[in-house]
C-alpha cells in the first residue's frame, strides 16, 4: 500500500492544531513496528536530533548495549553533546533514571 503525499500533509497539518494527540498516535504506531522505530530513531539520532542516551530510551535499552549495538552495525558513534541543548537533553534522560541500590551500602550502627 502506497502512503499518498496528502496523508503525510493532513498530518502535519493535524499536528499544528493538536500535537499531543498526533505525537501519541505515532508513537502507538512505532510501538507496533520495531523495525520502523529502529529506523527512525537511528535516523534521528544520525541527524543529531537525539542524543546516543535518549535513542537509548526511545529504543528500550541502555546505553551501552545501544553503543555495543550501533558499532556491531558501523553506526558512527557521536561522544559528548554536540551542543547546549542536547547536553540538557541528556542530563534529563539521566535524571529520569532510578537510582539503583548497591551492595557496597554498609548500615551504621
């Protein structure tokens, strides 16, 4: 099935008016595509849209295995924010992570 040009301008155009609703229906629709979520994200991330930590988020995995995975694929790696705005984008991803509790933690007595 072709997608007409016309959907994908109604879209955008729904998307000005209501940016919530658009913004869930699409992620509903990548969540039913891994595949489709896999590109779009790489593609985002490729075109410094998105942080290596939050393609990481978006595709449901760490970091590191995100990392291990994109060099497996010859997917150039970016290291450090590439400006202002995608630091702060990475440091709210961080934030957003539960703290974990270590063995190391002793009790005092």
């Amino acid at each position: 099935m072709k997608l007409a040009h016309w959907l994908l301008d109604e879209i955008a155009k729904q998307w000005e008016i209501q940016p919530e609703r658009v913004s869930q229906a699409l992620l509903r629709a990548l969540e039913t595509d891994p595949e489709l979520r896999w590109a779009i994200v790489v593609g985002a991330y490729l075109d410094e849209q998105i942080s290596l930590a939050k393609a990481a988020e978006l595709l449901g995995i760490d970091r590191w295995t995100l990392q291990e995975e994109f060099q497996m694929r010859g997917i150039p790696l970016r290291q450090g924010a590439a400006s202002m705005e995608e630091l702060y984008a990475e440091i709210q991803v961080w934030n957003a992570i539960p703290p974990q509790n270590t063995s190391e933690e002793t009790e005092c007595p």
